[in-house]
C-alpha cells in the first residue's frame, strides 16, 4: 500500500514532529518535485497551461483535503498551484503530511 493509499489521521496536538530520517525517507517515496522549505513544510508547485488549469487541480485538492480532515495551503496563480502541507497542531511533519503530498500528486497524474 503506497502513501496515497493511507488515510490522514487528525492530529489533536501534543505528538512529535518527526524525526529528521523519517522526514528523508518519506521525502524518498513521494514523486519529484517535493522539498521542504525554509519553514520545514513540505512544497511542491505543479504547473499547468493555463489558470483554468491551476484552479480546477487545486479545487481537487481541496476536496481531497476535506475529505481527508487535513488542509493544505494553495497558492494559485497563472499556469501553476502550489501546495504548502504541514501540520498546524504541532507546527511540523506527521506520516499524514506525506499522504496528502502523495494524494496531490495523484490528482495531478490522473485524468480528468
């Protein structure tokens, strides 16, 4: 069963961030393009033709994301969509994180 394929748990606080090697491993399995930034969260920016492209991919992550109980930040804007995902609660990584990364990265692959 690949990240994708697990369910984000909701975190209610006090847990750990995760270790700096589970961080790298997990980073490992995900698809090109994600990195952490400056801030420790997980990013990747998806690039598309056109605006119309940016929104609709980042309303299917939206709606993974309220399924899933676990909200991204979307930064659209012409031709791509970034998606920053952290964990709020403890202002650092979960598994959960990596599941939506690898979530969006479905969405993207998929067709439409």
């Amino acid at each position: 069963m690949g990240l994708a394929d697990q369910q984000c748990v909701p975190c209610r606080g006090g847990v750990l961030p995760l270790p700096r090697e589970r961080i790298k491993a997990l980073l490992g399995e995900l698809g090109s393009g994600w990195a952490l930034n400056a801030a420790g969260h997980l990013l990747r920016s998806y690039e598309f033709r056109d605006f119309a492209g940016a929104i609709e991919f980042a309303n299917r992550v939206g709606a993974i994301a309220e399924q899933q109980g676990h909200h991204p930040d979307l930064h659209v804007g012409w031709g791509r969509c970034g998606v920053e995902i952290w964990t709020h609660k403890i202002d650092g990584l979960t598994d959960s994180d990596f599941y939506l990364a690898a979530k969006a990265d479905r969405a993207f692959t998929e067709p439409r």
